[in-house]
C-alpha cells in the first residue's frame, strides 16, 4: 500500500497498452485515484469497461488497437503524457508479445515526447533457461534502446483478486484430496497488486525515477510447497501434498505441456529452475514510497470463496 500520495498527475494523459487485463485495471485505478485522465488502449477494450465506475466523469476512455503494428500503436499514444506497456503472454509468441510489442510501444512514446513505463517480470534474463524470461529481456532491451528514460518494473508473482496464480491453485485445492507440487523448492516473493499499482504510479509521478528498473516483492519470500500450504490453510483445506520429483516434473511437462489446458508447459517448467525473488541490491517497492502488503492483509477478501461455505464458514471475530 502505498506510503503517501503522488500529486504530480493531476491532469495528465496516461495511455495503458494492455490496461484492460488485471494488472492494468488497477494501474488506472490507481492513476485515477491520483487524478490522472487514462487512456485504455487494447484489441477488445469492452473488455475493460468495469472502469468506468471508477472513474470521474470524462476521466477514462477506450480505444481499440492491435498493439503488433507499430502504426496503430503511434496513432492510440497521440497526445499522451506517459504510456505504460502491459502487453504479456505466458505461452505463445513471445518474440512478437514480449519484444515486437514493447519496441513499438516505445518507439510511440518516445515520437510522443511521452514518458514511458515497461512492465517486464522478476526473471528477466537474457541467460535465462526459458523462453518467457529471455523475451523479457529481449523486451527491456528494445524498450531501453527506443526510450532511453523509459522505466522498467519487474514484478514477482502477483496476487490479489482474480490473480492467475493464487485463485488457480485455490480452485484446484478446494477439489483435490491430493496435490502433486511441482518445484516445491523454488522461491517466489508475492506481490499485492494493489502495491504494483501504486508502484506505477509513483514511478510516473516523480521523473526522478525515468531510466531506472525496479523489482517489485511482497514482504514474505515462500516456497511453493510454502504457498499451497498457505492457500489450504486459508481457504480451510487439508489436501495431501506430495512433492514431485523433478525428472518426473519435467517429463510431464515435455509430454504434455504443449496440449490446450496443459497444468504446466516445458517452458514454464524451466522457469520454475530459478527463484523468483527480489535480487540483492535492487531497488523497489520502498524506493517508489510503497509498503507492501502481507499475503494475510487482504487474502480473506476474496479466497472466501474457496471455502466449503463461503463467508459463512466460522463464527466472525468479536
């Protein structure tokens, strides 16, 4: 949650490429929330339109766009303030989503006079052993060569009313007697994404913060055998979890991860070799002025749903 207020967006045009997806829908809450007029801008924008009741009248407005032609992207960033990148993919292309993507929205920016943000992901690597994390890379770089001041945000796995994450394994807890845990050692810093928002929005408050990268982590680094216990515990299950051995991990993933609906994919296991934490030394959430917030603070509203009956299960809280 953020430590204090940011008073320098009053007014200003904030485009969000991708601001339609649950990332990007808090972001414009956030930059509203600081006064900010914001511009969602991606290929179904109805698909945002829960916004408008967050918004001031004449604060938000939607534009379609298909974000891999660099012409339309120039066109939607026309008068902008500042632009933010939410444009991502966990499987697919990643060459066109995570790089092609990024360089035309930097490119716009820059031709703008528009500050720019990219949000890239904590893994970013050009070493890395997967696909998504050399792309992430490979989308900072053309970022960074297009729009010298532009700011990259790099966030762990981000949590919070319709994740992709927490609520996904959730659901498969609420139902399963027993659950395999896929690299039950590997390290994740979950991040609210309420504090990822506010982490934009400072970022594009103060331009003392152009040009530079920021890794963003929750205040808790958990295992992943850590974080299902601590699902089940919130959601009141007790499933069996057994840990999966990796040979047997990365076969099932070889074997099945290319089919639709596939639990993990051959390149979500590779990155599952690496922790996904904060590196030493990088700044984050405390240097844009933002406390994070504790997976506890904010879990019960909305895993409630989880639970054999709902908001009805227990007796409140004298």
């Amino acid at each position: 949650m953020t430590a204090s207020a940011a008073p320098r967006l009053d007014g200003k045009l904030v485009t969000l490429v991708g601001g339609g997806g649950f990332l990007g829908r808090h972001a414009a809450e956030a930059l509203m929330r600081a006064g900010a007029r914001v511009r969602i801008a991606q290929r179904h924008p109805k698909r945002a339109f829960e916004v408008r009741a967050l918004a001031n009248l004449g604060q938000v407005q939607f534009a379609a766009v298909d974000a891999t032609r660099a012409d339309a992207v120039a066109r939607v960033v026309t008068g902008s303030d500042a632009v933010v990148n939410f444009v991502g993919i966990l499987k697919g292309d990643f060459d066109r989503f995570h790089v092609d993507v990024a360089r035309n929205v930097a490119q716009a920016a820059q031709s703008a006079g528009a500050a720019m943000l990219q949000m890239s992901a904590i893994g970013a690597d050009a070493g890395s052993p997967s696909a998504y994390g050399r792309s992430k890379a490979a989308g900072e770089a053309a970022v960074r060569a297009a729009h010298a001041g532009a700011i990259i945000l790099r966030p762990s796995i981000v949590f919070g009313r319709g994740d992709q994450f927490v609520n996904r394994f959730a659901g498969l807890l609420s139902m399963a007697p027993v659950m395999p845990v896929v690299a039950p050692h590997t390290k994740f810093q979950p991040v609210f994404v309420g504090d990822v928002a506010d982490a934009v929005r400072a970022a594009l408050a103060d331009p003392a913060h152009a040009g530079r990268t920021y890794e963003l982590g929750g205040p808790q680094i958990l295992t992943m055998r850590e974080l299902l216990e601590w699902i089940a515990k919130s959601i009141g299950r007790s499933p069996l979890l057994i840990d999966m051995p990796d040979v047997l991990a990365g076969a099932m993933a070889s074997a099945t991860g290319w089919l639709p609906g596939a639990p993990i994919t051959a390149d979500q296991w590779a990155m599952l070799s690496r922790d996904n934490v904060v590196a030493a030394g990088m700044p984050g959430l405390a240097d844009l002025g933002v406390v994070p917030t504790s997976l506890d603070a904010v879990a019960a509203g909305w895993l409630d749903i989880y639970r054999r009956h709902g908001r009805f299960t227990g007796k409140a809280a004298a």
